[in-house]
C-alpha cells in the first residue's frame, strides 16, 4: 500500500488523494535505526450499543436540516472504527553510496584504491543501486491508520481496499477506546472495497448499508478517522452522482461536501435515518487537505462486493470479451446515429463470448437485456453485475441498422489474478520472475500481458519493472496471455540463461529489460 496514497487520475490536471494518505506514518529503519512520528489517538467518551443501529428515522430528505445532528450521532457513531495497518514495503527511492564517479558503474567499490577484499569495501560495498553492503534493499517500515464500520453483530466490518492492501497485521480501535485484531476476509480492488472480521464478540454494535440511492442535496453525516484523531463527524450535502474520478472501471461515486481529510479512508457517510449510503474513499485536493469535494462508494455497490467476499472471498464479475469507447457527436454522426449514446466496440478479444455470438468492431451496443445503455462505463457496469453462465441479449447498431445478439456472459479472466488463489494465472510468472500477470485489458490494452503487481523483494523489482507495465514479448516471442509469458521462462531456462529479456511498454515508449530468474 502506499503510505503517501496520492493517485494521480490520467489526462485531469488536478489532484485525487485516497483519503487514509496523510495519517499515515512512515517509520524508515535503516542498519537498526528508527525514526517515527506518533500521532495520538484521542479517547472516545460515546456508549456503546449492544444492538442493532435500525431505528427510525431522524429526519426526511424533504426536511429541513436538523436543529441538531447529536441523536444521529449517537445512535451511529459507535459502530465506527479506525483501521491500523502494519506495512513493510521496499524503499521507492533507495539511497546511493559510492563516490559519485562511477560513470555508471553500479557495483564500483567504494575503496578503488584498497583491495576488493579489504574489510572497508566488504563492509561497505558493492552497493549497487540500493546504497547497503551487498546490494541489499532497504526497507521502509511504517504504519496507516483508515477507518471501517461494522455491519454486523459478529465482527464483519467494511473499510476501503487501499487501506489494507499489502498489510502485514490489521488492528481496529472501536469508539470505545478498545482495540481487537482483524483479519482480511476478501478484497477487490476494482471498487476499492474490503472486508475485515474482529473475532470475541458478538455484540458489536452494527450499522446498515442503504438500500436506495440519494437524492443531489440530501444532507449526510460523515464520521471517521481524520488525521489519526479518531471518531470525527462532519455534515454536509450529497453534491453530485455517477462521478467517474478515473479510479476503476467500474466509477460510479457518490461527490459530497461533508468535510471529509485523509484517515477517513473507509468511513461511512450516513443518511439522516443512520443508513449507509457510502463508504469515502478519495478527495480532490490540491493542497492534501479537504476542499469540499469527497467522493464515496454507492451503498449498493458495496452490498453486491460485501456478499461475494463474504460467500467466496473474492469477487465474481461477469465478461463478454470486447474492447469499448464512448460514442462522441463526431463518431454519432459518422455512424448514423441520432445522439451519441452507447458503447462503441473498438475490438475484440479472441475466443472471447461477444466474438463468438456475432458481433463486430464498429458495432454500437445501445442496450442491454432491454436497458437502454448511456454510455461506455454504463455497459462495463451493466456486464459486471451479470454472472457468468446467464445470458445477455445485446441490441446493437450496425451499418444503419438495429439487431439484437445473445452473448453468453463468461466469468471476468482477471478476477483469478485479483485473488489470493493460487491459479495458473497468478503464480505462472511470479515465482520466476517477481510478478503477477493479467490479461492486457488490465492496462487498457487489447493485446500483451498486464503487470497487475510487482514483488517488491524480487528481481523484476530491481529492474525498475512496475504495475501497469504491459509484456509485449518474451524471450524473444510475441506474449498474448500470461501461460505464454511463463512458457517463454521455461525455455529461457532450459536453455541455460540466467534472465529472461522482456519487450515492456509504459506510457507509449517501449523498452527492453532483462529480469534475472529468482529459482
């Protein structure tokens, strides 16, 4: 997880901050050395609960504001809990010993003119990149603090996905100042959803995630752990819906101008009957500070994600195998169509369910089993909730005319690679080479093979090799699917080599790299 938690939205010159960011603390250890900031948890001084936080409700949307929000308050606040998270992870810009001469040579010794065995450059060389003896890498160990809210008695709690990610333990602290370990059940990065369990009770008090959308206006209570202070409440409005902030490709936020800072990553933003109707989970920011402008998962989005990983610990999504783009009015009008709506299909993926029922680059899906479709990301939306094995009849426009195409909707490839299973998928490379692979839609391609995560102890790592890097060949072969990827290793080392050369391409520019096997 990364602890500075800025997420940089392409082609939008502003800023989005997943919101656990600045409460989190980077502790650097260095040849035994740490160096830390604490940052104080204030006690919480509301009761709590022992049932189920129903009730009734406290206001209308058509109401006027409250003279108060205290009742709210009380009856919601103690099923809220601030998240602890315990990281270690290699350092992002490691620091460089030598004399500043090497003329590119990472592993010159430090000593040139004594011995390469003299104890001065055993102790202290060759540092390679990474600035220990050895060649070693430095770790950066810390901690980040989020928040998280309990939806059932027994201990399941909601937080955001990028608050646990890559965590070593996971802590809660509820509003009564009591702190429980808690184990990850299930992510799923696409929504920037998890969910956790606190085991040893059975009585936690428990808030509900709501079943309806709200309305643009409608006054909300966010509560969370800003800054590490724990049990903070803001009030304000529901500014917008269906923002798309390029976080996923399944947007879909709820925008608010509850005050709402870095900490409250995970928090639930309430409705004034004490329902659910969000979980935050980014800012726009320039400064990292809130501005007004908070962003929260759907209620509805989170029930869905809740149940699979609750079931199965991952989540299922549904796959028709097309590459699609928005309809703009240039592209309306050269198609023939009256208004720019739908989803354009820009290509197909082979063997793919939507290649096999019939349909077309160029095609335009306008609707889907009868639900007119708005857009590109309202048919990625539609498809995904559809699970694999139903069918979905396609209206789409081709050539001036309207037909209708079944597809057999087919499970989403990547979600093996999103999981901690142990799938062809997942593990093919990544025992070799440090990586997880995916398919090349993960990056927004049509063909290759998606970095999905790099091991930040391997050698691919080293290499400067990154999540969001697309494999376009290996080992001198054209890669379309990670088995290729890891057949092109084997063959590498059955041949006697020590590394595997890569194609990569990062933002349009193309490169070679070559990543040493790690066994």
């Amino acid at each position: 997880m990364d602890t500075h938690s800025t997420v940089p939205v392409a082609s939008r010159r502003r800023r989005l901050t997943l919101v656990s960011g600045v409460a989190a603390l980077a502790l650097v250890a260095f040849a035994g050395f740490e160096t830390g900031i604490a940052v104080p948890t204030l006690p919480a001084h509301a009761e709590t609960t022992q049932a189920p936080l129903q009730g009734s409700a406290i206001g209308s949307p058509a109401a006027l504001a409250p003279v108060s929000f205290a009742d709210l308050v009380q009856k919601v606040k103690p099923a809220v809990i601030s998240v602890k998270v315990k990281i270690v992870e290699q350092d992002a810009q490691p620091m460089a010993f030598g004399n500043g001469n090497n003329n590119g040579n990472d592993n010159e010794l430090p000593f040139p003119n004594l011995p390469p065995n003299h104890p001065l450059n055993r102790l202290f060389g060759p540092f390679g990149q990474n600035g220990l003896p050895g060649g070693q890498t430095p770790k950066r160990f810390g901690e980040a603090l989020g928040s998280g809210f309990f939806i059932s008695s027994d201990g399941y709690a909601v937080t955001n996905n990028h608050v646990v990610d890559h965590a070593k333990t996971v802590s809660i602290t509820t509003d009564d100042g009591k702190s429980y370990s808690a184990k990850v059940i299930g992510t799923d990065p696409k929504t920037d959803v998890a969910l956790i369990k606190v085991d040893g009770r059975s009585d936690f008090p428990f808030v509900k995630l709501a079943t309806g959308s709200p309305r643009i206006g409608d006054w909300v209570l966010a509560v969370g752990n800003p800054f590490g202070l724990g049990g903070t409440v803001t009030a304000g409005i529901v500014s917008a819906r269906g923002r798309d902030i390029g976080a996923g490709p399944y947007d879909d936020f709820l925008q608010i101008d509850a005050p709402v800072n870095r900490g409250n990553s995970g928090g639930p933003t309430f409705d004034l009957s004490g329902n659910v109707v969000g979980v935050n989970t980014a800012i726009y920011s320039p400064s990292g500070g809130s501005v007004g402008i908070a962003f929260a998962i759907p209620s509805q989005t989170v029930q869905s994600v809740v149940d699979q990983l609750k079931e199965s610990g991952s989540v299922t999504r549904g796959y028709i195998g097309v590459q699609i783009q928005p309809v703009t009015g240039d592209l309306a009008d050269g198609l023939g169509l009256k208004d720019a709506k739908g989803a354009l299909v820009a290509g197909l993926a082979k063997d793919g369910p939507a290649g096999k029922a019939g349909l077309k680059s160029g095609d335009v899906i306008m609707s889907v089993n009868g639900q007119n479709i708005a857009d590109a990301r309202e048919l990625s939306r539609d498809i995904a909730a559809l699970k694999p094995g139903e069918k979905a009849a396609l209206s789409v426009w081709r050539n001036g005319d309207t037909k209708t195409i079944d597809v057999a909707i087919a499970k989403y490839p990547s979600d093996k690679v999103a999981t901690a299973s142990t799938s062809d998928e997942t593990m093919n490379a990544g025992s070799k080479l440090g990586l997880t692979l995916g398919p090349a839609s993960e990056v927004g391609k049509a063909s290759g093979v998606a970095i999905t995560r790099v091991d930040p102890e391997s050698p691919a790592a080293e290499k400067g090799l990154q999540a969001g890097d697309l494999i376009t060949n290996a080992a001198g072969k054209t890669v379309s699917t990670p088995e290729d990827v890891k057949r092109a290793v084997a063959e590498a080392k059955h041949d006697g080599r020590k590394a595997v050369l890569l194609q990569v391409e990062r933002d349009g520019n193309s490169l070679y790299v070559a990543v040493p096997f790690t066994g």
